[in-house]
C-alpha cells in the first residue's frame, strides 16, 4: 500500500455527521488517493446505515464521504 492516511469508522462517522474536528481540515487538503479507506471501514458504514433510522441519507453520506476513495486490501505480513 502506498504511504497516505488510512481512515477508520470513527473519523468517517464523524465526517458525515458535520463534527468538527481539526483532522478534517488537514483532510481536505490531501487528495483522495493519498486516503486509504479499510473495506472492512465500508462494511461498517453499510451495517451502521441499515441500523439506523435514516438509511438512505446516511448511505448517501458514506458515498460522499468516501467519493474517489478506493477500499484498501487487508494485507497481513
């Protein structure tokens, strides 16, 4: 995997609910293929929308939030 920021549930998740966070704004200006995203980090995004009660706004949110991302392999060593 190249070098970058690899992304987890936590930060996305609080990305797509407008939190404030100095980390975004350090985000924002580093480009998408320097953002890792764990596919596992999708699975929990799709499972947390299917919970909640606003599935379809939150799913729209992942897709924006993750726009240009691509899910990184798990790579044991």
């Amino acid at each position: 995997m190249a070098s970058g920021h690899l992304l987890d549930t936590d930060i996305l998740s609080a990305a797509m609910r407008g939190e404030p966070h100095a980390l975004f704004n350090r985000l924002a200006g580093i480009s998408a293929d320097a953002q890792h995203l764990p596919a596992l980090v999708l699975g929990e995004l799709a499972v947390g929308a299917k919970l909640g009660m606003r599935e379809a706004a939150t799913l729209a949110a992942a897709r924006d939030q993750t726009a240009g991302m691509r899910p990184s392999p798990l790579q044991l060593r």
